[in-house]
C-alpha cells in the first residue's frame, strides 16, 4: 500500500505490527501477561482495545515485550496477500520462541481466523489458537482449552455481537482521540474484497452505548472520537426503549451535541450510502469535522461495475460537487485499486482524471490483490501484469502526491482551528495538531500557556509534502 497522508490515524502504515505497552497507571497485578500486535485497518486496532479489555478480566495483563509474555496474539488482516505474508512471517518467529519457553500460548485473532484456522493450527502447527472476530468473549475458555494441550478454535461469525457493554482498554492512547467502533461486519459485495467473508454480515452498534463511550472518553480528556464502522453510512439502529430510528445522520448529532469541545470524525462512508442527511449535519455542528474520505476504487465506470461498487464515474462526481456545495472547506481522501482485472491504458487514465476532478488531499492507493474466495477471483481473471500494475500504481501515487501538495499550498495564508495533539515529533518546542479537515499542523509553542488537547487558532505560513507549518493567532 501507498499512503500519501504524512499521518494517517485510520489507515496508518506506520502502526503496522504494533505492540501494546502496559497501561499507565494500572493498579492490578496480573498473574499473566498478554503480548498482543495489531495489523489491518483502524477497526482491528479498535478490536485489540476489546480483546484487552476481555483479558484483563480474565486475569491478564498487557506487555510490549514478548520475553514476558505467557499469551502471544497477533491481530491480523486478510485484504491483501502481503498482509497475510508478514503475519505469518511473523508466527514463524513467534514458534521459534515458543520452541524455547514451551508453556508459551499463541494465537491468531481477525481476519486470517476464519480463512486459514485450519491452515494455521493442524497444517502448519504454527499456532494454539484461532480466534474469528465475533469470538472474543469467548477467549478466556479458549486459552484454558489450549493450556490444557487442546487446539482451540472459535471463528464462528455471529448476526449480532457487536461488544456494545465492552469498555475498550485506551491502551496505546495520547490521551486525544479515540476510535469508536459503531458496526461491525460489511453487507456490500465489492468483488475484490474479503472483509465480508472474515467479518461476518452488517450490524449496528447500540446507539446509547455509543454515546455512552463518548461521553465516558470526554469526561476522561478526549477531545477527538472516530466512528468506525466499513461502511458508516448504512449505519441502523432500533431503540426501542426510547422508540426511535437512529440513522447515521442522527447518530453524529448525539455525539456532537455532548459538547461543542468533542471532535467528531467517521470512517469509512460508501458513496453510494452518503446521504445530503449527513453532508447538512457535518455542515450544521462545528465539532464534527470537515473531512470525508469516500474511497472511489476507480475512475472507469465499467471497472467500478466490475468491482459492483454500485455507482458510475458520472455519479460519484456528483457526489464530489454536492459534498464541496454544502461544505465548501471539507477535505476529501480516496482508495484507489490500480490494475483490477481487464483494466485498459484507458481505463486507468480515467482513474487520473478523476483524482484531478475530486481534488483529493489524501490517497491511500494500492495494486489489486486477489483474494481467494471473492467474487472476482471467482469470476474475473487477475490478468493485469504485476509490472503493469506497479507501473499505474506509481503514476496515481505520483498525481496524488501533486494534489496533496497543491492542496496544501492552498492553506497557506489561512488560519485555522486546531487540536493539539502533543509535542512535534521532530521538535518539542513545537506543537503538532490536526485542522478539521484532518490536516496536520505543527507550530512554535512560543509563550502560550497552551497544553495537549487544548484548541487554537494557527496561521498556515508553510508546507511541506505532508505537513502544515504555521503560527499561533492570538
Ligand atoms: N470499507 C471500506 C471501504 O469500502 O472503503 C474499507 C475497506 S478496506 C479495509 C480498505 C481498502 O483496501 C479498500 O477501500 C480498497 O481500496 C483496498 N482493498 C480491498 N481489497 C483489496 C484488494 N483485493 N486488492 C487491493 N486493494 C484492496
Ligand atoms: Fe470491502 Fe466494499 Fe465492504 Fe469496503 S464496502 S469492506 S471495500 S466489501
């Protein structure tokens, strides 16, 4: 993957194979500890806040250092096959470890469980325990089964487990924003994609838990949450105590009426789903921010129909030119896929043209990888030649890397509101934050009285590729 955006939190390459360190300030002496690496998108870090919270009441306690751990897991991700090669590049160094500490437990939680559990566990004997991402509540009996020498497996898929009462344990967190997982699962069927077959079908969370867990987060110093869910915009929740039908729209509002002080982002929004509903929300509540990331995948209508994403190149730039008439400053983000089974030089051109259409000011930009089991790999042939795919590739990075900087050189002369997020990782004279329109800014804390998640106003004076340089307006 190539990732344009200096700093990503929802897709971010650099937390690949992260490790969870103790919590801070935990009062509890576990008799056990838990390693636990996170690989994938932003739903699977979120995922392993769930799972530490389950282990801990299970008696077990964080560590970054796998010499001390009596349980090694490693959180994992299927959608592409170089994800799966490092994972299981990894559980080889893993059976090594355990070759000389054989009390040792290891296990595979996510989205290889469910397509490789058998694989993993009696082919290869790389690991103890398989556990699918509906399974987690079942971890403490699954880890007693496998100290007691049995293979333990759970990867059924549920209809409805969403962790809705689960407090997630905010492990490796600054304090500042937070991930909320709103749904789980994926109903779409976009034919290159494995994400409906390794979580399950779509559900939504329950809305007063939502809100529950942002107002806990506020209260504890949060000022930023991300609604995470594959597909946002489909969100759908029954209350039936209080006898009303939540939609996306609705759910924003109850976050960002908790308090004007609580930045609210989502992702990831289908744009066949978005609706002008939630684009006059965004508009209307200062607190939620300005910024959407609609991944587009291509630019071609007969690729996208191939990919059944459901709507044409003609549609989705309508979608553009409606986002930009109701909120004219909002920053927009895309995926893209380059070399889908039987694209054209032409086809691929057509990606281009769109990029330079939706102005994009992020991109996170991928060659196709076929995945066993979707419907393209069922029904299409991956007949775009590796070199060929690299090739396309490197030109959407290259015109993305243009518009990025474009689009931050248009910052520059304007001021905007920031959350400051910490120190500047270069320089901790300065501050870092992020605009609403998820941009990152870095300015001189000069003599203000001024501290992490605190808000303020910064002039953009500068850029580089992927940062803001600014100064604080008084
Ligand atoms: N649900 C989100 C959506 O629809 O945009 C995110 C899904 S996925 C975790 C993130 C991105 O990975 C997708 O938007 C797509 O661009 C990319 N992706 C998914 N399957 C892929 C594949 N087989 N090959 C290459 N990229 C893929
Ligand atoms: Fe995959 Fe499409 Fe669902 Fe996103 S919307 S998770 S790309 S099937």
């Amino acid at each position: 993957m190539m990732d344009l955006m200096a700093d990503s939190k929802v897709h971010n390459e650099t937390r690949q194979g992260e490790a969870y360190a103790p919590f801070a300030n935990d009062p509890s002496n576990y008799q056990k500890k838990f390693y636990i690496e996170s690989y994938g998108c932003a739903m699977n870090f979120s995922d392993s806040e769930i799972v530490a919270s389950i282990l801990n009441s299970a008696g077990f306690g964080a560590t970054r250092n796998t010499d001390d751990a009596d349980l090694i897991l490693l959180n994992t991700c299927s959608i592409r096959d170089k994800a799966e090669q490092t994972i299981r590049k990894r559980l080889t160094e893993f059976r090594k470890v355990k070759n000389k500490k054989p009390g040792l437990l290891i296990g595979v939680l996510g989205c290889m469980a469910e397509r490789l559990k058998s694989n993993l566990l009696e082919e290869e004997k790389l690991v103890d325990m398989v556990v699918g991402p509906d399974a987690y509540r079942t971890l403490p009996g699954l880890i007693e089964e496998a100290e007691g020498g049995q293979k333990a497996v759970n990867v059924l898929l549920s209809r409805d487990e969403t962790y809705a009462d689960i407090s997630p344990v905010r492990l490796e967190s600054n304090g500042v924003n937070a991930f909320i997982s709103i749904m789980r699962g994926c109903n779409n069927m976009c034919s290159f994609c494995v994400v409906p077959f390794t979580r399950g079908r779509e559900r939504s969370r329950d809305a007063n838990s939502i809100v529950a867990e942002a107002w806990d987060l506020f209260n504890r110093g949060f000022r930023e949450v991300t609604l995470l869910g594959q597909n946002v915009d489909s969100y759908y929740f029954v209350d039936e105590q209080n006898n009303e039908t939540v939609s996306f729209a609705m759910l924003l509002e109850k976050v960002a009426l908790l308090s004007a002080e609580l930045r609210i982002r989502f992702s990831t929004s289908h744009p066949k789903d978005i609706t002008d509903e939630v684009l006059f929300t965004i508009a209307k509540y200062e607190n939620i921010c300005n910024y959407i990331h609609l991944p587009v995948q291509s630019g071609n209508s007969r690729i996208l129909q191939l990919m059944n994403r459901t709507y044409t190149r003609e549609w989705y730039m309508k979608k553009i030119n409606r986002i930009r008439e109701i909120i004219p400053d909002c920053g927009i983000s895309s995926d893209i896929i380059a070399g889908f089974c039987s694209e054209t030089e032409e086809e691929h051109s057509d990606t281009l043209s769109i990029m330079d259409y939706s102005r994009y000011d992020y991109g996170y930009m991928y060659f196709y990888s076929e995945r066993p089991g979707t419907l393209a790999e069922r029904r299409y042939t991956d007949d775009v030649p590796e070199d060929v795919k690299k090739r396309r590739l490197q030109e959407i990075v290259d015109k993305q890397y243009a518009l990025s900087v474009e689009s931050n050189k248009r910052d520059i002369g304007h001021t905007y509101k920031v959350l400051i997020e910490g120190n500047s990782k270069k320089d901790e004279h300065f501050w870092m934050g992020r605009s609403s329109q998820n941009k990152v800014i870095v300015f001189p804390k000069e003599n203000h009285e001024l501290q992490k998640a605190d808000y303020v106003m910064v002039k953009v004076n500068d850029c580089t590729k992927g940062t803001l340089l600014g100064t604080i307006v008084n």
